[in-house]
C-alpha cells in the first residue's frame, strides 16, 4: 500500500524539457485487479468478487468483464447517480415546496429527488438499453416513479410494469424532446417570470453542447436603467448584451410552453402549457431559432440537438473528464474528437465508454519519475470516490446504508454529509471537490464505523456460507488463532475484497496487533469490527 500511495503522491523536480533525450512514461498502468476494481466502480459502483479478480487476469479478462458489467442492473443505477451528480439535479429543496401538491412536509428528500432523478433516468434507460443516445433529446417518454406518476399528467406505457421507475408518457400535448420535455429537468432549472427561459435555455447550451455562454467575455456599455424595461431595451442594443442574447433569446422562445405565469405555483412549473408557445412574440420578441436555424415547432428543438456536431463531442469530454477523473484541456481535444468519433458510429454511449476505457489516461495507475509538475496536474492517477459510490461501495460490502429520516446521508446536506465529503449541492456548491480533507476522514470515519458493526454483527451470527463480507472459512470466526494461518487468510481475503489488492507482511502484522489488543477487552465481534473499519477507511477503499 505504501509505495502505491507515495508513487500516485510523489512530486519531483521538472525535468528539462528541452532535452532531446527519450522521456519515459509518466505513469505505469494499474495491475489486472486494481484496473478491474476502477472499471467495476465505473460502471456499476460494485467491488469485482474474487471471481471476476481471477478472471480480469486472463487475456481479455476486462473486456469482458466490462460488457458483462454493461448488462448489471448496477449499471443503470450508477448512471442515475453519474448524470445526477454531474448535472447537480438533486438540490435539497426546489422551487416549490411537497406540501403545494398535497404531500407531507417530511417528504421533502423523496419530493426532491423524485423530480430530480427524471432527466438522469431518461438517459440512463437510453444508455443501459443501448438506444441510440440522440434518444435522450428526441424521445416521446420518460421514466416516472409513483411520485411523479400521482403529480404530472402521465400514463405508463405497460401498466402492469411493477419497476421503482416505468416509462410513462406525458399526456399534456409537450412535444417529443427527451429530457428536455421533462418536467423534473425545467423544475429544477427553473425560470422567473421576466427572466423568459434565458437561464434555461443556457443551462441546455451548458449541459449538451458544452457551451457556456457566462464563458464569454463581454463589456456591457449601454445598460443605464436596471428596471426591467431598461435591461430588456440593452438586450437588443448594448453590443455587450447582443453578444449573448443573440443566440441565447431565440433558444429561450422555443420554450414558452414551460413558462409559468406564476413562478412559485407548482401546477404552472411542472405542466406543459401548448397554448402559450406563441409567447415569446410579446416577452424576448425574438423569433424561436437554434442557433441561426429557424424552428416551427418545439418538437424540433430536440432534433436540432441531436444533429448539432457540439452534441457528441461535448458528450465524449464530459465522458472523459468523469472517467478520468479531470477537466479536459485543449491538449486533449484530438482524443476527444475521437472519442466522439466512436460514440456516432452507431450512437452507442456504451461504445463510448469502451473507448474511454480503453485510453492511456484511464488506465494510469501512479506517476513514476521523470514527470514535469504540468504532467502531474494533468494526470490523475488516483481518483477519490464520490459521495453516492462510496455510499454504494459500503452498501456492496456491507449491507449497512446510512439513513436518517428517509434520506440517504451521503446524498444531501440538510441532515447528511454530502458537502463534508466533498459533494455538490447545486446551490452553494457548485463544483465536486473530491479530495482528501479532514471533513471527508470524519465522515468516512462514521461510515465505516456503521458498515463495520453492521457486518461484522450479522456475518458472525450467520451460517458460514451466507456471510457478507467475513470469509467462510474458518467456521468460527470468534476462535480463531490470530497468530496462526487462518487469520492471515481470513485478512487477505477482506484486503482483496475491499481493496484489491494483496495485504504486505507489515500491514498484516499492525492489524494482528489491533485485533490482539481489542480481543483480550472486548471479544471477537469488536475486534473483526475494528479491522473492517480500519479497511473501510484506507485510502486504498475510498481511492480507487
């Protein structure tokens, strides 16, 4: 574990760059088991059995183990949370409150995450499916769970359906535009009344083109009046506010039938209104256009997208910075051409992912010298788990899920430790900060604490076979010899499950020393306690 962790950590002094001597790598890829733990973690948020460890050592190993992942009910589960997280759709609170729609105030978490989760299961489904991923702009369904089919007007497409999340069709005349005709996605991108869909129509620029227009530098001139008439007068005169305003209006004109005459009535947010896409004549009075394409229809929004060349590249870098653990660069575009590349073949997000799988930069495994200060700021390779995988990591080993209330802990921040380990709530923070800290080792620290006597309590009192995470043998686990062999297998086989990776004589033998010590004061279930938490909280865990 040691010199993995200062080989992913070590800095050196820059080397000269203007030598013409060969340069060796910057990194070293993973070993067969840690590569497969990250595509694992990747795919499915699962750790490999031992099983699928002994198989990512044959050749071909993890390309099959990587397919085999695809069709893992896992995999849909984790994109959820991937698109959810990188789109910061689970706010703690929305616009409007449970209780506007006749719920209880205490479901709030399942209210929020409800409408939150929409968008992220319509693009999940198309991906697990392996649906052409144009679908999640084009498609006339949605995904729906009891709660939104009892609020939205809605009808499932299989009644006898009896999943958490169905496909269900909208029936309030929205046109067929995927997550775009969402009710989940505009309610928590919401509009103010004179604010005329401007902030939504740079959120979609934002999310699928990856086209930031607030990335635009822009000198405002003739803004001399801030009422509302004043700024809708520079919009069409300032050339600052042209800049923008000029591709962002018409895109905002396409989806009036979202605007809401009321901007705190829940009803007004999450229905469609056909008859006011005509609005925008009186509110941007800009004609509704894609980017200099005049539309006729909001139908063709969606189609626009999905025909718009920054669609899969922006796809592909979002892709690749969440898989490689880092923002993208310029130095990177010509990979990311490709990688778009492979993703329009045949529009497969699935053969996106194999692509991404594939490169250099996802299958680093620690920085070795010589290596310029630039190359390790643009190498990670040591990625630090989100909130939602660790939590389903623990879960996976352990059972133990951490909730209070009905929400999950490591998923908001009203009760829960999502910002303390990092995570974006949407509002105050907006960007992940996924690295060590000391708020993210106290709460690992409860975590792991939690996992661990949760398992531990419930292995030891099972039959042998059935257990969780303690291995089957020997059959008395309260027992057994610590100085003896037995022990020695019985920690190997949790460093290979937890870790991946194989246990060294000195590690082994701090841990022999822990568990003696807590056996002799408080008995066997304590000290097996103890040894899991110190597992779970090792770097070698929550990295990966």
């Amino acid at each position: 574990m040691t010199l993995w962790w200062l080989l992913a950590c070590s800095t050196s002094t820059p080397t000269d760059t203007a030598t013409d001597a060969p340069r060796a790598p910057i990194f070293v890829p993973l070993d067969d088991a840690r590569l497969a733990r990250r595509v694992s973690i990747d795919l499915r948020a699962r750790l490999p059995t031992e099983a699928e460890l002994a198989q990512a050592a044959e050749p071909g190993g993890i390309d099959t183990l990587r397919d085999q992942w695809f069709a893992d009910p896992g995999f849909e589960a984790h994109l959820v949370d991937l698109f959810a997280e990188e789109w910061l759709l689970r706010l703690d609170t929305l616009r409007v409150k449970p209780t506007e729609f006749g719920l209880d105030p205490h479901d709030g978490y399942l209210f929020t995450r409800s409408f939150g989760d929409e968008p992220a299961r319509l693009i999940a489904h198309v991906v697990a499916q392996d649906r052409p991923y144009t679908e999640i702009v084009t498609a006339d369904y949605t995904l729906a769970d009891d709660v939104l089919l009892s609020l939205l007007p809605l009808e499932l497409e299989d009644a006898s359906d009896t999943a958490a999340w169905r496909v269900a069709r909208y029936t309030d005349g929205r046109p067929a535009n995927g997550i775009l005709a969402t009710s989940g996605m505009w309610l928590r991108f919401h509009t103010t009344i004179f604010n005329y869909n401007r902030g939504r129509a740079a959120t979609l620029g934002k999310l699928l083109l990856c086209y930031d227009v607030a990335a635009r530098p822009v000198v405002f001139q003739g803004v001399t009046e801030e009422s509302t008439e004043g700024l809708e007068a520079a919009i069409t005169t300032d050339p600052g506010c042209i800049a923008c305003h000029a591709s962002l209006d018409p895109l905002a004109s396409t989806l009036f039938g979202f605007w809401p005459y009321e901007d705190l009535d829940g009803r007004e947010l999450t229905v469609y209104h056909p008859e006011r896409e005509g609005l925008w004549l009186d509110a941007t009075g800009t004609a509704p256009a894609y980017f200099g394409t005049p539309l006729t229809a909001a139908g063709q929004l969606g189609l626009m997208v999905a025909a718009d060349p920054r669609f899969p590249q922006c796809s592909a870098r979002r892709a690749a910075e969440r898989l490689w653990g880092r923002t993208t660069t310029t130095a990177d575009d010509e990979v990311v051409e490709s990688l778009g590349a492979a993703l329009t073949s045949r529009w497969s997000y699935q053969d996106l992912l194999r692509a991404v799988l594939a490169t250099d930069e996802y299958r680093a495994g620690a920085l070795v010298d010589p290596a310029t200060d630039t190359e390790r700021e643009a190498t990670r390779p040591v990625r630090v788990l989100s909130p939602n995988t660790l939590h389903d990591l623990v879960e996976d080993a352990t059972g133990f899920r951490w909730t209070y209330g009905g929400a999950d802990q490591l998923d908001e921040d009203s009760t829960g430790y999502r910002a303390l380990l990092g995570g974006a709530d949407g509002e105050a923070a907006r960007v992940p900060w996924l690295e060590p800290s000391v708020s993210r080792a106290y709460a690992i620290r409860r975590l792991a604490q939690g996992g661990a006597a949760y398992v531990v309590g419930n292995d030891l009192a099972a039959e042998p076979a059935a257990r969780r995470l303690l291995p089957a043998e020997p059959a008395d686990l309260a027992a057994i010899d610590p100085a003896g062999p037995e022990f020695e297998a019985a920690v190997q086989s949790l460093h290979r499950r937890l870790h991946g990776v194989t246990a060294d004589a000195e590690t082994l033998a701090g841990e022999r020393e822990l568990y003696v010590a807590i056996l002799g004061t408080e008995g066997a279930e304590s000290a097996w306690s103890a040894i899991v938490t110190v597992l779970l909280r090792d770097p070698l865990f929550w990295t990966y």
